[in-house]
C-alpha cells in the first residue's frame, strides 16, 4: 500500500472500514460499504490521494484517483 492511498477494506468483526495506507487506526468505521466508500472519496479528495475500494474478500474492485494522477491526459 503506498502513503498517499485511503483504503476501503472489510473489517473481520463486521462492516467496513477507511483506512489510510500504512496506517493502523481506521479514519472511520461503517455498517453498509457505500457510506464507507462515500466518507473515503471525501477524505481522498481533500488530501489529494487515491481511493482505493476492495471487496467483501480484500481483492481490489476498483480505484478513484483524486490527485497525483499518473496521466497527462486533457479532458
């Protein structure tokens, strides 16, 4: 996991969590993975960082980039 990601990773005990690479303590905890997923592309966006969404068994399912973008693509 790279520094300048925020994770949205299942938590064993139930739920979801925010959780910013390299990071122990998770930014938030919620029931449905949506209101994880929403709160996580807000606190992306504010700290310039990729989103970085897994599923229910920790595989990645998609990524939102929300700063530092690799592409030098107009648009």
């Amino acid at each position: 996991m790279s520094a300048d990601q925020h994770h949205i990773v299942h938590n064993p005990d139930g739920g979801w969590d925010v959780k910013r690479s390299g990071g122990e303590r998770a930014s938030g905890h919620f029931d449905k993975q949506q209101d994880a997923i929403d709160r996580g592309r807000e606190i992306s966006r504010n700290q310039g960082t990729e989103l970085v969404i897994h599923k229910r068994d920790g595989t990645i399912s998609r990524r939102d980039s929300h700063g530092n973008d690799p592409r030098s693509s107009k648009g």
